[in-house]
C-alpha cells in the first residue's frame, strides 16, 4: 500500500486531478497509510483475518481436514478474546473486536458439530501438544467443550460399544507416540496413522478412520 501512495502515477494524480476535493482526499490517504498507526491497524486486523481466512478454507475443503476445523476456531476465537479484552490503551478498537468476536461466536454456534471435537480428540498429533509453560503434555479432555462433543458423538452407539470406546479413548489419550509415528504424522494425513498404528484401539480404530477421512463441506457432492 506504502508503494502504491509513493508511486509517480500516484503522485501526479493526487497533484493535478482537477477537482480540489479529490485532491485533498488523496492526499489525506496518503498520509494516513504513512502513518506508523496505520500500519499497526493493518497488522492488527491481519492478524485475525489471515486465521479467519484458514479457518473458511478448511471448512470449504473437499480434502479430509476435518480434524483441523477446531483447532482452526480455537486460534482464531483467542485472537479475537486477546483483542477484545485489552485494554483501550492496548486495543483502540476493543469494541470492533467484542463484536466481532459475538458475531463470531454466533456463527461457530450455528455450524459446530459433535464431530469437529472428536475429529481433533482422533487426531495423533494432539497427542504432541505441551504446555509451553510446564512443558507437560496438555490433555484435550480438559477442555470443557471438546469433552462434550466427545459425549455427544458416543450417545448414539449401543451402551457395549460405548464402554469399549470410553475404554479405549483413555488409553489412546494416555499413549506416546514413537519415531515412526512422528515419521507418519510428516508424511501422512492422520488417518493414515490409523490403519497403520490403530490395531490396539478396534473400537475406535473404525470411529477415527470414518470420522477422519470426512471433508469438512459437502461441496464435492453438490457438484456431483
């Protein structure tokens, strides 16, 4: 943007167009997208909408990504809480960012599935996730609303095969994963590290392999 204000044909607009008006508003542009404030409103706003951008992607992707949806929400969902809950100082706009963040809610409320959680519960590489601070590994049943998609998702099977995943999903959560599973979670989509590795988890083998290889949208078929 700072290129397009300095270039000649700019210069020469914002100089000689022959309404006094436009020529004040150039200029008026021109300084504004030179000021430093500028440039930190650009970042700021950036800094949630290229997440934002991310986040449409993968809910518009006919790939199987379903595993990244909410973890794609979460970034962008604390982006806006950082933003929204500074302080004027720190954040000028806080209240643009509060109400974004309302309407962002809103619109995660509308097209949250039990599934988006449990596709990120399956997927191995959460297993890798630490706390920067203590650097012990996070366990994704302490988030409230990951533990209630994981509930909301079993309900439906038989009280045996709900036991059996309960069962399972503990030692799942509880396993560390080897350099070979590191190796595949590099070079392959995490379904492939069930059909690979999921032979100690039956039960929930058949669950991630059907819930991971899911696309987050249903373009394919509509084109179909």
């Amino acid at each position: 943007i700072r290129n397009l204000v300095y270039h000649d044909d700019f210069k020469s607009l914002m100089e000689n167009h022959r309404d006094e008006a436009v020529r004040t508003e150039l200029s008026s542009l021109r300084a504004f997208v030179m000021d430093t404030e500028c440039g930190n409103r650009i970042r700021d706003v950036l800094s949630v909408l290229d997440p934002v951008h991310a986040l449409l992607r993968t809910m518009d992707s006919d790939s199987t990504t379903l595993a990244a949806v909410w973890p794609n929400f979460w970034e962008v969902d604390e982006l806006l809480k950082k933003h929204a809950g500074a302080s004027a100082e720190q954040s000028p706009r806080r209240e643009v960012w509060q109400a974004a963040r309302v309407v962002f809610s809103r619109r995660w409320a509308q097209h949250h599935k039990s599934v988006h959680g449990v596709a990120h519960l399956l997927n191995p590489e959460t297993l890798l996730v630490v706390d920067e601070a203590t650097g012990h590994r996070i366990d994704l049943f302490d988030d409230r609303s990951i533990r209630s998609d994981w509930k909301e998702f079993i309900k439906s099977f038989p009280l045996g095969k709900r036991t059996a995943l309960e069962a399972q999903m503990t030692l799942f959560r509880k396993l560390r994963l080897a350099e070979d599973d590191l190796e595949c979670l590099r070079l392959f989509p995490p379904s492939q590290w069930w059909l690979s590795h999921g032979r100690g988890f039956p039960a929930l083998c058949d669950v991630a392999l059907g819930v991971l290889q899911l696309s987050p949208s249903t373009g394919a078929i509509e084109r179909v």
